[in-house]
C-alpha cells in the first residue's frame, strides 16, 4: 500500500467549514470525524485552530449552517460540531477518495484560500487514477508520495502548515541543536515575525507530538 498527501482546490460555493478556515482571526479547521450517511448535509467534527469568539460568529452567520455546537474552547484551540448544507463537489470528493481500496486518514486540514490536505491511503493505481480523475471543479495537487508506514505518518500530519515551517526552521537553525544555538529572537528574524509568535507556533506544535507519540 501506498500514501499520497495532497491538496485539494475547489473552485466554486464556499461551505461553512470554508468559510471558518478563512476568516482572520482562525490559522486553520483539522476535520477529526465526519458522518457519512448523508452527503448533502455532512456533520463533522473540528478541531480549529483559532478564537473562539470568532467561530461562533461564522457558524451562526452561515445561512447553510443546519446545527452546530462548539464543545470546548481552550486557549487557540476551539472543538465545534457542525452538521451543514454542502455543495455537490463535497459529496463528488468523498465518493473519489473512498472508492476501491481507498482510505482517507484523519484529520483533514482546510486552509484559508479554500483548499483542504489530505493523506489517502491505497494501492499506487487507485491512488494515481483517482487523484487525476477528480470531476471539475476539484483539481488535487501532489505534495508527498510514498510507501504507506502509520508510524511515519501520524506524528506529523495534524500539524498546520505553518506550524511545520517555524518546526522546520527551529531545527535547521539550531534550536533543538544541545546546546542551543538558536533563540526566539534569532527565528523570528528567519521567518519574518515576533519572537512571540515562533513561541506560539513552537509549543502548539510540540504538543500535537508529544500527544500523537503518547496516544
């Protein structure tokens, strides 16, 4: 079996879920579990990285929004329980990526400009034939193909995009390097921000590891 990560673009209705990934106050919505028994009105379960204040004003405001509920709310980190009216692409994608022997693993992670990555899992002729046979308006871009191994996977892939740059800058520069060569201050000068937020996206993403390794 073999992985592939990849983004998925969509041209075409926003959906509520869209809609939160985009909003300014909110870095990025991981779809941790979704119902599958009814496709043009999808429940998911999120994880958001972003205020709270302002996913409620996004889930309330969504005219296709049908129920939704935020369950715990911490610092940056807020679980929401949408269930929606959803465009026919959403159900033209869930049917794509779960035929044959394809799997979807989770969490999914929808970004601001609309697209959402993803690791599906299969053999390498469902895969290819898949991912470049998606029905208009989808389009999926390659990020990452390999043989399948869960250990080599789950670690990293609920981290933001985001996150995995300031990790990666983190370790190239020296951060983690013993002893340490490398401050906030100095990777914050690399990546073209405050010193307050490398520590943020620092810690955010040391605790996903830390949890995937202790799960």
């Amino acid at each position: 079996m073999h992985y592939a990560r990849v983004r998925i673009a969509a041209s075409g209705p926003e959906t509520p879920v869209t809609a939160l990934a985009a909003h300014e106050d909110v870095d990025a919505v991981h779809l941790l579990a979704g119902g599958v028994a009814d496709t043009d009105a999808p429940t998911y379960s999120l994880s958001i990285d972003g205020n709270a204040a302002a996913v409620r004003s996004v889930l309330e405001a969504e005219s296709d929004v049908l129920e939704w509920d935020v369950a715990s709310a911490e610092a940056g980190s807020v679980f929401a329980y949408v269930r929606f009216r959803a465009p026919a692409a959403v159900g033209a994608l869930r049917e794509g990526l779960t035929r044959e022997s394809l799997v979807v693993l989770l969490p999914a992670t929808f970004r601001a400009d609309g697209s959402v990555e993803m690791t599906v899992v299969g053999t390498q002729t469902d895969l290819s034939t898949t991912l470049t046979d998606l029905p208009d308006p989808l389009e999926a871009t390659i990020l990452e193909v390999g043989p399948y191994r869960a250990d080599r996977l789950v670690g990293g892939r609920a981290l933001t995009a985001r996150q995995r740059e300031v990790l990666a800058a983190a370790f190239e520069h020296g951060y983690y390097d013993v002893p340490r060569t490398a401050s906030h201050e100095d990777l914050a000068a690399v990546l073209e921000c405050a010193p307050s937020t490398v520590g943020e996206h620092l810690r955010k993403a040391e605790r996903r590891l830390v949890e995937s390794a202790l799960e």
